[in-house]
C-alpha cells in the first residue's frame, strides 16, 4: 500500500469567534497571563479596531493548522507606511507563536509569508524575541541594532530611583545604586513656555504633519494614526503636550505609568501548566512603589521648539509626581536635541542598560527592543547616528503596552 500522506498545513486569518482560542495559545506556548489572554478589548484595538484594516469580519491574525488545530500564530497591525512624504502600505508584527512539535520545518517561514505579499509593502517586526533572527537572516530580512533609549531623572528625585533599582537588584550597594541614578540626574528643570496646549491639533495633517512627512521614514504620524494610537487606546490614558511655533506646533505624547512589585501571596491561584501546577504570581499581587513618565512621542517642529517642547513634557510630569522619564527612537536630529537637553543615552554609562523598563512589577530584565524589517529597496536602512532619518519609537508596533 502507498505511504500515507501527512496532513498539509494551511494557513488564513481568524474569526472574530476565534478569540477564546487565540487567547489559550498564547497562555499555554508564549506566556501565562499574557495581557492580550486578559484584555480582550486591548487585543481587538490592535488587531481589528485599526483605521489600515479593511476587513472587519477577521483578525489581522495569521494562524495555522493541521488537522483542524491551531499550531502557530502570527498577529497583523497595519499602518501608513510614510517615506519621506511618499506612503506605503505596511505592516508590524507581533505574538509569533508555534507549537513546540512544529519548531523544525517551514511552519515558522510559512507564517511570516503571510504578511509579506500584497497589501503590505514593508513588513517590520519590533521586539523581537533574539532567538528568532535566524528566520528573518533567512527571508534576507534586516536585523537592525537596538533601538536607542534616552534616560533622565528629575532634579532632586535621584533617591526615588535609588529606591526603584533596590528592588530590581537587591544584592547591589548603595554606591552602585547612587552611582546609576546620578548619572542620569539633571540638574534643574528649565523654564516652562508661557502657552502650553494639551489637544491634538486640528489642523496637525496641514500645518506639521506633511513637513515632518517630507523629512522622515516610518509610520505616518497623521491625525488618523495619533487619534487611534493615542485617544483611542483603551487600556493607556496618553497625554498630549503642545507648543506652538509660529504657524506651526510642537507635539508630545506621554503616559503616567505607576510602578509596582511582586508581592509573594500563599493565595495566588494555581495555574495548570502541561499537567504540572505551579503557584503563579498574578497582577493583583503587587504593591505600588513609584510612578514614571513615558514619553512615547517627541515631534517638535524647529531646534527652539524642541526645548520649550521639553520643558512643557518635564513640567508636565513633575506635577504629576513623576521622578524618572525614558524615551526610546531611532530618528538622529530629535535624540540630539534630546542629548542636549538633558536625556541621555542608556549605554553611555557602564551600567545604563540594567536601568528598569519593565515596570509592571519592576525587574532587572532590561528593556532592550530589537527589531527586523523587510523594506523596498529605495527606502534607506535604519542607522544609530544623527543622520538617521526613521522616526520610530516604542509606541510602534506594540512595544508599549501592558506587561
């Protein structure tokens, strides 16, 4: 008799009715209690409630299966790619999952292809796990450097941040500790603007966005695109910061994020893990320490605009109690304006990439965000120096979302 034929994979995008099962993938082969299996309404604004995505009836999720199971996953968020005034149509990518059986073979590239066919015309993968480089060095995809972060701690609240690395690493002295947090210190706050706005401009696409547009590579900042990233985040409460400069405006866009511990708790609720339970410690088990500010975008519209811009953001954060603010992009002219303002750059002190991004609860993992692309061919690559003409920062894609 003739050898039985194994079962072919297939490969489409799932239905709204497919979110329970999605949910239990992710939990069961990516991570326990990730917040896409707690938030369902999280989940749908980023992989359906997207102004890039047309079909409203699937998920801009890939999934996999043989013989009716699911055996990988690969989730879609749309967006305007932007180079230098021109637009294409691209794609990030995210919660690229397959099941451990499948790990050996094509599943893995089979997924990523697709995303990478029409619509999409540049397909970026931000955060990627390191392990997973192979398969875009395959595809002859980018691996791109880390994405620069920008640190500084508010004048006068180094001891907060003293506190802070204490529970990330409690084997360190105090000189260590003292040592990291001053570095990152600045000195005094500088003189607010005498105006400041806190809105969307409504005029953003006409007056700032098309001349930014011109001058830049990455996800087009339109008013579409902020309104949805931004004011309709339903988990983040973002805050907007303007200037103005003469026609045009200075925009900022930050969020308050209170930083918590692990507290261990007898009455954490078992999960089942392959037959094995483990305690597991859950969100409500901890306890608030402090509060950071993000600042997740910085689009400043001239040098002079840049720093009363700054100043509007620190002000802005020093009221609401913040002690420590972090910036993470890759565009040159705007992370030297930053530079000299104040924020600087993570890696220029011996210890600055253990200072903590993962603040929910804290911990000494680090923040590093390594990325991948696929881009045509006349769009420029991304490089870590002040020529760099990407805008990109940890708002893009889904870096900058719950633990």
């Amino acid at each position: 008799m003739p050898a039985a034929t194994a079962p072919a994979l297939s490969f489409r995008f799932a239905r709204l009715d497919e979110y329970p099962v999605l949910s239990q993938f992710l939990h069961d082969h990516w991570a326990n209690h990730h917040v896409y299996c707690r938030d369902k309404a999280l989940f749908d604004w980023t992989f359906l409630h997207n102004n890039q995505w047309p079909n409203k009836e699937e998920y801009c999720f890939a999934v996999a299966e043989k013989n009716g199971e699911i055996v990988g996953i690969l989730g879609g968020i749309p967006f305007l790619f932007n180079h230098k005034g021109k637009t294409l149509s691209g794609v990030w990518i995210a919660n690229y999952v397959v099941h451990p059986d499948h790990r050996r073979g094509t599943l893995a590239l089979q997924l990523l292809s697709q995303f990478r066919r029409p619509p999409f015309q540049a397909v970026v993968a931000s955060g990627i796990n390191p392990a997973t480089q192979t398969i875009y060095k395959v595809l002859r995809g980018e691996v791109l450097p880390y994405m620069p972060r920008h640190v500084a701690v508010l004048p006068g609240r180094a001891a907060r941040m003293e506190n802070v690395l204490s529970i990330a690493y409690p084997d360190w002295t105090a000189e260590q500790k003292a040592d990291l947090a001053g570095a990152f210190a600045m000195s005094a706050l500088p003189a607010a603007p005498a105006a400041i706005g806190h809105e969307l401009p409504a005029d953003w696409d006409e007056a700032n966005w098309r001349h930014i547009a011109e001058d830049t590579i990455g996800a087009a900042r339109d008013h579409a695109f902020l309104d949805w990233r931004y004011r309709q985040h339903p988990t983040f409460e973002y805050r907007f910061v303007t200037v103005a400069d003469g026609s045009r405006t200075g925009l900022a866009v930050w969020r308050l994020e209170t930083i918590r511990k692990a507290v261990a708790n007898a009455q954490a609720t078992p999960v089942s893990d392959h037959g094995a339970v483990k305690s597991t410690v859950l969100p409500s088990d901890r306890e608030d320490v402090d509060r950071i500010g993000r600042l997740v975008e910085f689009l400043p519209a001239s040098r002079q605009n840049s720093d009363d811009l700054l100043a509007a953001v620190l002000h802005d954060m020093a009221g609401a109690d913040v002690f420590f603010t972090d910036y993470y992009g890759f565009h040159g002219m705007t992370r030297g304006w930053l530079e000299e303002a104040g924020f600087r750059l993570a890696e220029s002190h011996p210890e600055g990439e253990r200072v903590p991004s993962r603040f929910q609860p804290v911990d000494g993992k680090g923040g590093g965000i390594l990325s991948a692309m696929f881009r045509p061919a006349e769009v420029a690559s991304v490089a870590i120096d002040s020529s760099c003409e990407w805008y990109w920062t940890k708002a893009d894609s889904d870096q900058d979302r719950p633990n």
